[in-house]
C-alpha cells in the first residue's frame, strides 16, 4: 500500500436560463465546466517519513524498485481521467441543442 490513486471530477453551472424548444417544450440552457483532476500519491500513509535514513532509501525504492509498477498505476490512472472526460464530452454532445 505505497501508492493511492484520486480522482476528482467538479462540475459548475454557469448562466443556466430556461428556454422553449421549436416544439413548445421547455429545456434549460447553460455553460458547462468540468475540470477533471487525476493524481497518484507515494507514501501516503507516510511509512518512509520517520527518519533521514528512510528518507533515503524511499527515492531508491521509489525510483528503482517501484518504477516499472509505478510507471503502470500512471498510465493506467490516465486511462481512467480519459475514460471520465470521454463519457462526460459524449453525454454533454448528446444534449446540445446547437
């Protein structure tokens, strides 16, 4: 347990007005931001913070021992972020009115 992997997806709603279609049903009309926030965490519970010589050792262990499994959670924590930006484009296009 070296690694945790976040996610944060925020969504705003900004000048939402209610509009009425060509077909005289209403719908509601607005500018969407999603700011998607993807990060992996090392040492997160702070195992290798108690002392000088454990400080050492993590960037050894970090960068040659973990890289190869650290180098696969980056990729896929980015196979993740795009997922999530590619469902929320699909959904969104999906309800545009333009």
């Amino acid at each position: 347990e070296f690694f945790k992997s976040e996610i944060a997806v925020e969504i705003v709603i900004k000048d939402m007005m209610d509009i009425i279609l060509p077909d005289g049903s209403p719908k509601n009309k607005g500018n969407i931001e999603v700011v998607i926030e993807s990060r992996m965490l090392m040492d997160y519970k702070d195992y290798f913070q108690k002392n000088k010589m454990l400080k050492a050792l993590r960037k050894f262990y970090i960068y040659y021992i973990l890289k190869p499994k650290a180098l696969a959670m980056a990729g896929d924590i980015e196979s993740y972020h795009n997922s999530i930006a590619d469902l929320v484009k699909e959904h969104f296009e999906f309800y545009n009115l333009e």
